[in-house]
C-alpha cells in the first residue's frame, strides 16, 4: 500500500514548523512513522509554515522558504540552492573538493568521470586519453582504442599484417617510428602532397567551410573554428585569402561584405559565422537559429534550460549573451554591458 500523505488541516501526521521550527507534530510524525513502519510506505509532499502549505522543492525550484528546500539546499533569492562552500552532487549539495572517487570536481560541480564512448561534458572526464567530442569520450583523431599497448588482431608471422604493419608479440602493430593513421602505418614527416604534418601526424589540407581539427590544415589565412576552416573574426574573404576588415567592430563577423553581431547558442543568427559555440545554425520554421538543442545544459541528469540576461541560473553555461551566472542571476561580466541582449565589452 502506497498512501501520499498531504497536508491539511485535518492531518495530525504532517510536517508542521512554525517561523522554521519543528514543534510536537514533527516528532508525532517520526514516532507514527516509526510505528507504522512495517505496513505504510508514505511521502511527506508538503510543508507547513506559518499557518500554509508549501510543497516540498528539489534544487533550483521556486521556493519560499528554506524549510522548503531539499538536499541541504537554502532558499536564496526565492529559489532553492547550495549555501556557499558546498556545490550540487545529484540531488545533494555537498562540500567543495568532497566529491566520490568516482567523479571529478570541474567549475565547484561535481561530474562523473566517463571511459570511451560514454556521455561527457568536459574534456577533464573522459578518463584513457580520450577527448569529449559531441558529448561522447571518443579518441582524439589520428589515434584508436589500444589494448594492452597492441593494436590490431592476433598473428603468427608479419606476411599475415596489412596496411604496412608487422607481426610485434602476435599482434599486427606499426612498426617503430610509425603512426596508425586512417587504417595505415604511416612514417613521420612522410605525408601525401595533399596533407600537412602536424605534432608526428599526416592530417588532410581543407578549404574554407570544410571540417578541420587545426588551424594547420586551413589555407588561406583560414583558422580551424568549430570544425570548420573560416576566416577568423574581423576578417574577410577577399581575392580569395583571408584579409583584415576594418569596417566591422571587434564583437562582428562580416557576412557577404556585411557585418553582423556574433551571437551565443540559443540566439536568432543569419550566418554559421556568427555563432559562437560547438555547432552550426539550424534553419527551422524558416528561421535560423544557433544550432543547440532546446535545453543546453545536461548536468546530473537533468536539461537546464536557456536563460537570457537578467533572469534567474544555476550554471554560467545556462546563460545567453556571452552573459555569466552570477549570483544566481545571468548578468554580464565586469568590463561588459548589456546592448540588445548580448554582453558587449565597454569602449
């Protein structure tokens, strides 16, 4: 039998706190609790302060009052969060540094660490050398999953190892002074015409717009930025190289001879080059939008969402318009100034 045990005039097992304060009903409820242990399962679902009912909120819920909160959160601003040292663990705050062997404490909030192919957030997670691309640990380019320092399947004699591999303790491996790269062992400094040699790696030459991991392989005055080879802010194509515009201030981008703000996730743009982030724009009901999903934010489970300038967060990453969470509110960051919903640096 599962019985919600809500809260109301008539109810002699509520939780009842005057002014924050238990009081007899409070251990009355402890000792039936107790008593009925073994036959009735219940969940206090509300609260009762000042002669009202509130209900029971979990962190970064609208609140009232802190008897409210759960977790060991506080009510501060009318919304429930951890009190200062400690950070959100689940849905628990805990100390700052105190976070299981399990997890890794990045920006005071406690994240788990994450093997190769699990979801991640942050570089600092993924645990074997691997990097966090698209959410997922993943391998950094030019380098694969290793077992037991071979690579490869089993062999007996090196006739048996293709793409310029040899038979090394019965696995297929590269030979010294090589690298595995696109299914080949290939030499150091001995690329293809069509390819840059880059930290002891071959990495194919890209023109504007195509996918890149460095700079190196851009052409053209271009730069590798989000994975596309693009000419840097404040710059334009112009004969076909990447020359200075000086027409457009330091926060634009030029678009077809124009200049454009550059925008955050979330934020309407015209152009891939205006946005700042990880992904590309996103037509959609004939707009186009900075490519993201409608919630930005995925930590301990939960989608926090979007949050323009001057409303209510609980991570900076929440915040819109190059804009900061700062006490709990999205504001911009000192030496910046709110202008048309986005944080510009003061002249």
């Amino acid at each position: 039998l599962f019985f919600v045990l809500a809260c109301s005039s008539d109810c002699f097992l509520k939780i009842t706190y005057t002014n924050g304060q238990e009081n007899d009903n409070k251990r009355m409820e402890k000792f039936f609790a107790f008593f009925w242990g073994s036959f009735l399962k219940y969940k206090i679902i509300e609260v009762f302060v000042n002669g009202k009912c509130f209900n029971y909120v979990t962190i970064g819920q609208y609140c009232v009052y802190t008897s409210q909160c759960q977790g060991g959160s506080i009510c501060t601003n009318n919304y429930c969060a951890c009190p200062v040292g400690t950070v959100v663990d689940g849905s628990n705050c805990t100390e700052v540094g105190k976070c299981w062997s399990h997890q890794i404490l990045i920006d005071k909030i406690c994240y788990d660490k994450a093997n190769v192919g699990q979801f991640c957030k942050y570089d600092q997670q993924c645990q074997g050398g691997s990097s966090c691309i698209s959410m997922l640990c993943t391998c950094p380019f030019g380098t694969i999953i290793r077992n037991n320092s071979t690579i490869g399947q089993t062999c007996l004699y090196d006739e048996q190892c293709e793409s310029g591999s040899t038979c090394t303790s019965g696995f297929c491996a590269c030979p010294s002074g090589t690298t595995y790269l696109n299914n080949w062992c290939v030499g150091s400094g001995h690329c293809r015409p069509d390819q840059v040699y880059v930290r002891g790696l071959c990495y194919d030459k890209v023109d504007f717009g195509e996918f890149c991991y460095l700079n190196e392989q851009c052409s053209k005055n271009a730069s590798c930025i989000t994975n596309r080879c693009q000419c840097p802010k404040g710059m334009v194509i112009t004969n076909g190289l990447c020359a200075m515009n000086s027409q457009c201030y330091e926060y634009q981008v030029s678009v077809n001879g124009i200049c454009m703000d550059s925008v955050s996730i979330g934020m309407k743009c015209a152009a891939d080059s205006q946005c700042i982030g990880q992904f590309s724009s996103l037509v959609f009901n004939s707009h186009i939008l900075s490519r993201f999903p409608k919630y930005t934010n995925y930590t301990d489970g939960d989608c926090q969402t979007l949050v323009p300038i001057g409303q209510y967060c609980s991570y900076s990453s929440q915040c819109m318009g190059f804009s900061a969470c700062i006490r709990s509110i999205c504001e911009c960051p000192a030496g910046f100034e709110q202008f048309n919903d986005v944080c510009r640096k003061r002249s």
